[in-house]
C-alpha cells in the first residue's frame, strides 16, 4: 500500500512535471509570437514613416515647382506692367507736346487775328 501510494505520488508528480512542461512549452510558443507580432508592428511603423516622408518630399518639390512657376509668372507680369506704364508716360509726353503746340498754335493765330484787327 505504501508502494502503490508511492506509485501514485510518482505518477501525479509527472504529471505535474509533463503539464509545467506543456505550460512552458506554450509559454515560449507565445512570446515567440509576440515578438514576431512586435517585429510585424515596428516593420509596419517603418514603412508607414518612410511613405510619408516620401509624400513630405513630393509635396515640398511640387510646392517648389509651384512657387517657381508663380515667381516666373509674377515677374512676367511685372515686366509687363512696366512696360505699360513707360508707354503710358510716352503717350502722356506726346499728348502733352501736342496739347502744347495747340496752345502755340491757338496764341499765334490770336496773335495774328489781333494784328489783323489793328491794320
């Protein structure tokens, strides 16, 4: 009786023994998944701060090329309005040399109408 309670000691001490093994085997089974979960996640991460670096730098050059294009068109249009203003001020010299040969013109006939009017 000793020996069959012996015995049974035995066999529930391995079994014991086999589920702390089985606990542990499960144990490492899960971590290694956590691990390769975490890996999953970090490599996820990665590529996700690598794709939007990219869209970063793709918006900057489009900005730039934007920001060049408008600089190009807005010292276009500068140009363009100091060309009208020049020729604005040239029309404004012309008319004003025409308007001033009028006047001469206007005061010699006066004058003239007077020296008629005096013989």
């Amino acid at each position: 009786s000793a020996k069959s309670e012996i015995l049974t000691m035995d066999s529930v001490l391995l079994t014991m023994h086999q589920e702390e093994q089985s606990e542990a085997q499960a144990l490492k089974h899960f971590e290694a998944s956590e691990i390769e979960a975490m890996s999953e996640v970090q490599t996820s991460r990665a590529r996700q701060a690598q794709e939007l670096e990219a869209e970063e730098e793709a918006a900057k050059s489009s900005f730039q090329a934007s920001k060049a294009a408008w600089s190009g068109r807005a010292e276009d249009l500068e140009r363009w309005a100091h060309a009208l203003r020049s020729e604005a001020e040239r029309e404004e010299r012309s008319m004003q040399t025409a308007l001033d040969r009028a006047s001469e013109e206007r005061d010699e006939v006066q004058r003239l109408q007077g020296e008629v009017a005096n013989s």
